[in-house]
C-alpha cells in the first residue's frame, strides 16, 4: 500500500477480520503496549471486530499516564519558583499533581510555556541567560532521542541556564514486570513499532522465550493493527513464541544506531517509578555523570518529594490491564477530561481518555468467558 488512506480501507479491514476468525479456535488475551494503538482500537471498535473470547487488554504504554506523582510534583516545585521558565508539551499541563497542576502554576504567575521540541526550549534559553529554563523530558524510547540531542547540543554549546527534568522510560522491563504479576492474564503483546523504530527488536527474543508470549511490532492505523492481531493469534494458535516485525515500512530490526548511539551517551538506564504501578528495575533513563550538571532534579534540589496517590483513581488498575477504564466508579462523573483524577483520562494516547471520548455510554456487563465489556446504545 502507497497512501495513508489505504490503511484504514473497509474492504481490506473486513478480509483480515475474516481472516481472524477462521484462525481463532479458543478464547485469548493480548495486550496492545502503546496508548497509540488504544485509541485506535477503540476509536474504530476494533476489538468489538473480534471472534468471542478474543480480548484486548490496554497497556501502559501512553508517556504522560505513567509518568508518576512525585516526578509531576517535581515540575510543579520547580515551575513555582522565580525565574525559571518551564517548558512543556502540552498535554502535560493538566496532568494532576498532588493538589494543582502546571495550568494552575501559570495561572498564579509562574513562567510555563508549551513547545513543540526540546530544541524550542534550548532557543528559550539561549534567549534568556538570565532566566532557569528547564524542558519536561517524558516519554517511551521514542522521544528520547531528541532529549538527549538537546542536552548534548546544550554542553556542547556552552548554554549553561538549561536543564532537563527527565521522566523517560523503558518497555521491555515494563513487559517483563507485567508477566511476572501473579494476576496477569496478558498471552501476547503488540509492541509499539515507533518505539522499535528507534531501538530495534533486539531485546524482545529474550522476552518472548522467557515468558512463552508471541511479540509482535505493529504499526497504529486500523490495518496494521488488525494485521498484527492476524499474527499474533496465528502464533497463539499453533503455540508458537516469537518476535514478528509486521511493521517493516518503518522499523529496522536494528533501530536506529545514530539515535541509540546518542542515547548511550547522554543517558544511562536506571530503575523507574511508573505511575499506578510502582518501581521496575532498570525501566527508565536518567542523565549519565557526564551530564549531571543538566539535570534539573539536582540543580533545583527536588529529589525527596514523597507523595501519595488518590484514592478514588483506579488507573493504576487501568494501566496494568486488570479493568477497563469505564469499569472504574469514578468514570465519566467524577473523573473528566475536564476534571480528571488521574493521567490516564488527560493525555491525548489514555485509555480513559478513549474511552471517554468514544464509549462514554458504554457500561460494564457481566463477564463471561474472557469478554469484560458489551456494548449498550
């Protein structure tokens, strides 16, 4: 296929929904890793396409939703103080710390800017030598590419009113942390092909060895998702267990050598707390002692913020798979778009979000075999 449309063509969609349902003879459960690919599955009811028994359980794979409560109240403490100018994407500043979030801070006077890049946050500083500027740095494998970039470009350059506060994490400790929950019901994984774009798929063999899932790498419109699920339950099937690149137009089994070279340099792994789950071993970056100087958690003192998380947000629960987000009380009354609990109902790639926007009347029925929800209305 050629063009963008052709990927979300009706009659190609229906032939690999056919096609799914002559491969299915018993009931499975995968897991999409991307927040992405959830919108997309949801958006278009793609998991509503699928033979009975067949379930779709929403990962944590969505940046802004894992990013944890304390590394939010982080940016708010140092966003709050004068002469610091915090630049953000800006999904990030409605994301709910402990009591206000970065809309708040600037609507009490504190300097938050939205950029599009790290780079637009470097220019900032450049433009401003007498002001702190730091960059939220959140995300999977995928942004942390340019992250790092302006970090070096900022030593290299010699801009020293630069930081950057750095939330990024890691999902192959996060698939691993997942099979390794006593309650975990997760058989297959799509994994998110931009992720492998930049890092290639070298270190999920060992993963779907270890724990006997099929790993599929899949792209996020309709067609590529319904042909990764094809593989995955044709794996699932004959009892097979291996990585598939189904997603070749735009990851390299090796990644990107130029983007992983930088990240070795600039970044070193270390263990990360993500939001609604708890602390997994080696799953985030940090800045290495060669950058440290940049790191905005050190240069502002922020290190031992101690938080706690609501008790009325289940997206903890959300983000492991264990409910869908309209199964969650709070849903739709308490918890908003405009009002949200928790991160998974403020970013653009949350399941709640999704759910929000495209099932909002859609209510939990009883479950029977391994289907969770039904559609009403």
């Amino acid at each position: 296929m050629k063009y963008l449309a052709e990927f979300s063509d009706p009659d190609l969609a229906k032939k690999l929904v056919d096609q799914i349902h002559a491969t299915v003879t018993k009931p499975w459960a995968m897991m999409e890793v991307c927040g992405g690919q959830t919108h997309t599955i949801v958006r278009h009811g793609i998991d509503q396409l699928l033979p009975d028994g067949v379930e779709m359980i929403h990962g944590p794979g969505c940046p802004v939703c894992v990013t944890p409560l304390e590394i939010i109240d982080k940016a708010l403490e140092i966003a709050s103080q004068p002469g610091v100018i915090f630049c953000s994407f800006g999904d990030m500043l409605r994301v709910p710390g402990s009591g206000r979030d970065l809309f708040r801070i600037k609507s009490e006077g504190g300097d938050v800017r939205v950029v599009y890049s790290p780079l637009d946050a470097l220019k900032i500083a450049k433009d401003n030598p007498d002001k702190q500027v730091v960059f939220f740095g959140i995300g999977f494998e995928t942004t942390a590419p340019p992250n790092a970039m302006t970090v070096y470009q900022a030593k290299r350059l010699g801009i020293a009113n630069f930081s950057l506060l750095v939330s990024h994490v890691r999902v192959p400790p996060a698939i691993a942390a997942i099979m390794q929950s006593p309650d975990c019901r997760v058989q297959a994984f799509l994994a998110a092909g931009h992720v492998c774009s930049v890092m290639g798929i070298s270190e999920y063999p060992e993963l779907a060895a270890k724990y006997k899932v099929p790993i599929v790498v899949t792209g996020f419109e309709p067609l590529d998702i319904l042909a990764g699920i094809l593989r995955t339950v044709t794996q699932l099937e004959r009892g097979e267990y291996f990585v598939e690149n189904a997603y070749r137009r735009a990851v390299q089994d090796e990644g990107n050598p130029a983007a992983k070279e930088m990240l070795a340099d600039v970044f070193e792994t270390t263990d990360r707390a993500w939001r609604g789950i708890g602390m997994i071993p080696q799953s985030g970056w940090r800045l290495s002692p060669r950058y440290r100087e940049y790191d905005a958690e050190y240069r502002f003192q922020v290190r031992d913020i101690a938080t706690e998380e609501s008790s009325i947000c289940r997206s903890g629960e959300v983000l492991q798979g264990h409910i869908k987000p309209h199964e969650c009380e709070a849903f739709g009354t308490l918890c908003t778009p405009r009002n949200p609990l928790g991160a998974t109902m403020v970013s653009s790639e949350g399941a709640c979000a999704a759910y929000y926007l495209y099932r909002r009347l859609q209510t939990p029925a009883p479950k029977t075999g391994s289907k969770a929800v039904s559609s009403v209305g």
